[in-house]
C-alpha cells in the first residue's frame, strides 16, 4: 500500500423518515439564515419539498431563501447566482437537496463565498480555498457520492471546460439519505446513478499499487451486491429494500475508502468529463460508452486486474481462457450488464460524432501528458478510445 491519510467529517444520517427526525436539529446548529439550493423541480412534484419546509419552520426566527434551478452537470454562472444571493441574504447555512449536480453546486457556492474574485479561479485551483459556508444534504438520488465526500465538479460552459474541485472544506456537515426520496427516480436516472456509482468502484480497483487486498474485496462486495439489486430495482422503482441498497453502495462507491493507500486512475472519468464538457449528457450514460471501450484497450497491456474483476464479480472461468482474453471479455460482460438495465453503449446515440473528438480530447485533458494511473494514456490512446465509442 502508498502512505495515507484518511478524513471524512460527513454525519450520514440513514433510513426511513430521517428528514421528519433529524432536519431541525441538524440545521439548527448551523444558523437560522438557511439557503435551500434544488434543482428542476422534482422535489416539489414528490413531496419532498413540503416535508422539508415543515421542518425547517419550526426553528425559531428561520429565514429561509431558495435558490432552484440547478441543471445537470452545474454550470459556473449557476454557482455565481447562488454566491450573489448568499451575500445578499447574509446566509448562515445552506441546505442541499437534490443529486449530484445540486449538491456539487451548493459546495462550490460554500467556498465561493468567501473568495471575492473569479470563482472559477478556485474550480482550477490557481487560489486556495481556506473556509466555506457549512452545507448540509438532503439526498434524492443515488449516484455520485458527492454526499459524503469533499467533490464539486462545475462546467464553464462558455469555455467548454468541466472541472472536479476536491477539499477538506467541501465535506457535507451531515447528509440526510432516506431511500423513500429517491422512489421517484425515473428508470432512466435510476441507472445512470448505478453506471456512475459501479464506475468509482472500478476507477479505485483499477489501482497501480500493491498489496491492496481487503481495499479490492470491499470494491468486489459493492459491485456484487449492485448487480444484484440493480435489475430487480428497474423493474420496481419503489422497492425500499432494493433501493436502500442502491442508495448505500453508492455512498460507499466515493466516501474515499477505496482510494485508501491505493493510486488510482480515474481516465475514464477524465475521457467522460470531457465528453460532457462539449456535448451536455448525463455523467452517468457517458460512463456506461466510455469505461468498457477503456477496458477493452487497457486489457492490451495490462489485463491482470480487469480478469480478476471478471472472475471475482461476474464469475468467469480463470481456466479457461488466458488472461488478455478474459480481460476483454469482462469488458463485454460490463457493457453488456449496463445494456441490459437501459444504458446507453455508443457516443452516437447522443449525437456526438468525429467532429467533436478533438475537442474532447483537449478537455481531458486538463494538466500533463498523460491521465490515468493504472495505465497512462496520452492524447493518441485516448483518441483511439473515443473513436472505438462513436
Ligand atoms: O433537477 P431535478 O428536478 O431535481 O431532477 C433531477 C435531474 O433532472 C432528477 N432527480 C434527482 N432526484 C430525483 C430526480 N427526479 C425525480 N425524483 C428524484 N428523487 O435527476 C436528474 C439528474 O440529477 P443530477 O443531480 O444531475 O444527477 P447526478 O446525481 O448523476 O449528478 C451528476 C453530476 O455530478 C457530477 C457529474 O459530473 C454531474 O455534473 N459528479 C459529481 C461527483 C462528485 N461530486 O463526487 C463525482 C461524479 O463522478 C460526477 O462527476
Ligand atoms: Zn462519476
């Protein structure tokens, strides 16, 4: 194992009607001044909304201001408006509620507070982020982590740029996960939330170190138990067991335990950042065309990992084939899994043609010659990659 150290400051707070329990007492440590960020409206049309409001009233003396409208994949000038109402409003505390993409808004608003130039100089980190406002979470939708890790990730989008921010003072105070939020997750999100949360685990396992056994075991046990789950969820949305399920893997996926002592790699996020830098599509379906299309190329040079992967989590036979071969076909047996839930295989089938690889390529890249750990790409793997995923 490399050297580590580990910090996560995130209460989880998990279970049924943990919003009803736990909300007021949470929030009212922090201040009576409370920005609620959410996104396009589904917290409104499932209940959420009110639930949260009944709550939050009964602090005393409340004062509570709504920022809405955060889109998929958060864009800077959506983070900017939210720092100009928190000035404005002299907020104390903002309350998150919604995926990934709220949440990653809400936290770059938390330090963006305190910067008083250019907020995207701290997205590319050219200043240091020393405080930021305390957020805290009201999931809905299993995916990304973000709600127990220090993560944003924002999209300039006039320069076509996306970037992943990370650091101690972007942690969640406290992250309310109640299974019952995300019943109304449509099928479509559903699974883009269990390509991306199946897809940290394999940028984590997909390490470069040695000697990582039980890092490995803890990655195979969240997948297996995702395959489980996943088929029979997307059939009932509204099975709590099953989403409860769903909801904690993917927690777990990106609370940061996997990378402990580990190096890992992370190009195929890189590659699907830069896809969805030029072309907006869900973070979730570019993961499920990129990652098999990186596993098939990687298995080239250095397929042990990827055939461990295939035989402890989707069973395949060592004896039966060699190593490169059963590589590949793990690659298939991933893309094959996702296909079967609804998720997408090919860049096409979001428009994106020839035209746009060199740009995707620039964007991957956002420092350096090479992304990745597991095994380095430069410019030309990575366009080989994304020319096999057209
Ligand atoms: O906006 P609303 O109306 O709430 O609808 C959302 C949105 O349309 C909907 N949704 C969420 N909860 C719902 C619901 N609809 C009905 N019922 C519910 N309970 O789902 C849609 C997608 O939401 P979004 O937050 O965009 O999805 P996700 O959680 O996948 O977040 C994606 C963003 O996170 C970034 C991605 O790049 C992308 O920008 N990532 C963040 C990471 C992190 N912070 O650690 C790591 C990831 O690798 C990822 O890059
Ligand atoms: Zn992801």
């Amino acid at each position: 194992m490399e050297n580590f150290q580990y910090e996560n400051p995130t209460r989880i707070i998990f279970g049924k009607n943990q919003v009803q329990d736990s909300l007021k007492k949470e929030v009212e440590a922090y201040g009576k001044r409370i920005l609620l960020v959410y996104g396009g409206g589904s917290i409104k049309k499932n209940g959420l909304y009110d639930v949260i409001l009944e709550q939050l009233h009964q602090i005393e003396d409340v004062k509570i201001v709504e920022f809405y409208g955060v889109e998929s994949n958060p864009r800077l000038s959506t983070v900017q408006k939210g720092i100009d109402m928190i000035k404005e409003h002299q907020i104390e505390f903002i309350l998150a509620i919604g995926g990934g993409s709220v949440i990653d808004a809400a936290k770059a608003m938390s330090v963006g507070t305190y910067h008083d130039g250019d907020v995207w100089d701290i997205v590319t980190g050219k200043v240091d982020v020393t405080s930021s406002l305390p957020v805290g979470i009201v999931l809905t939708m299993a995916a990304t982590g973000s709600e127990m890790n220090g993560n944003f990730v924002i999209t300039n989008w006039e320069q076509k740029d996306k970037r992943t921010f990370s650091s101690i003072h972007t942690y969640p105070k406290f992250s309310i996960l109640d299974p019952q939020n995300t019943f109304s997750v449509p099928k479509e999100q559903t699974v883009y939330g269990i390509v991306d949360s199946m897809s940290h685990v394999f940028e984590q396992y997909f390490h470069s170190s040695k000697n990582a056994p039980v890092q490995e075991l803890f990655g195979e046990s969240i997948l297996k138990t995702t395959i489980d789950v996943a088929p029979k969820l997307i059939e009932e949305l509204e099975s709590y067991e099953y989403r409860e399920v769903v909801m904690l893997n993917a927690t777990l996926a990106l609370n940061k335990i996997l990378t402990m002592g580990v190096k890992t790699d992370w190009a195929s996020h890189m590659i699907e950042h830069g896809v969805s830098a030029v072309h907006d599509i869900p973070h979730g379906g570019g993961m499920a065309i990129i990652f098999p299309h990186w596993m098939e190329y990687v298995s080239e040079t250095r397929p042990e990992k990827i055939a461990q992967l295939g035989v402890n989590v989707f069973g395949l036979n060592p004896d039966e084939i060699g190593t490169k071969q059963l590589a590949k076909e793990t690659a298939k047996r991933v893309r094959s899994f996702w296909n079967s839930l609804g998720a997408p295989s090919r860049l096409s089938d979001y428009e994106i043609d020839d035209k746009e690889v060199d740009l995707i390529i620039e964007r991957s890249f956002i420092s350096g010659e090479t992304i990745g750990n597991y095994v380095p790409l430069n410019k030309e793997d990575v366009r080989y990659i994304l020319q096999r995923a057209l």
